[in-house]
C-alpha cells in the first residue's frame, strides 16, 4: 500500500490517507508495517495487526443515502 505517488509527501496525514484508500481491503488479522517520512531527519513506523473487517467500513455518505 503505497500513496506518494497520488498525494505526494504529506507528513503526519501520510498514513491515514493511505488507510482510507485500503481500508476496504484489509481484513482481521491482516499485519501493516506503517512507515512515513517528515522534514528534516523526521521518520517513525510501527507494525499493526488489523483488528476490524474493512469491507463492513460505511462512509457517511453511503449512511445518509447520498451517491457519491
């Protein structure tokens, strides 16, 4: 799962960008190694194991009625 190339460097919202994209893809149980970048010498990670099923994940246009 990779979005730079869509978003470019977007420091602290690198991630959950990057988890909206996919997150209708992801599964229980499923490990994502997180890495992103900032200014200078700026970098974290952190490795999660998935916890909800992502294909049951509504957005609040899908729960108003709305088309999108």
């Amino acid at each position: 799962m990779i979005n730079i190339g869509r978003y470019g460097n977007t420091t602290a919202a690198t991630i959950p960008l990057c988890l909206h994209d996919w997150e209708r893809q992801l599964r229980p149980g499923d490990r994502l190694i997180m890495a992103a970048y900032g200014g200078g010498f700026t970098w974290g990670a952190n490795l999660v194991s998935w916890a909800y099923n992502g294909a049951e994940v509504t957005t609040a246009s899908e729960t108003l009625g709305a088309s999108s």
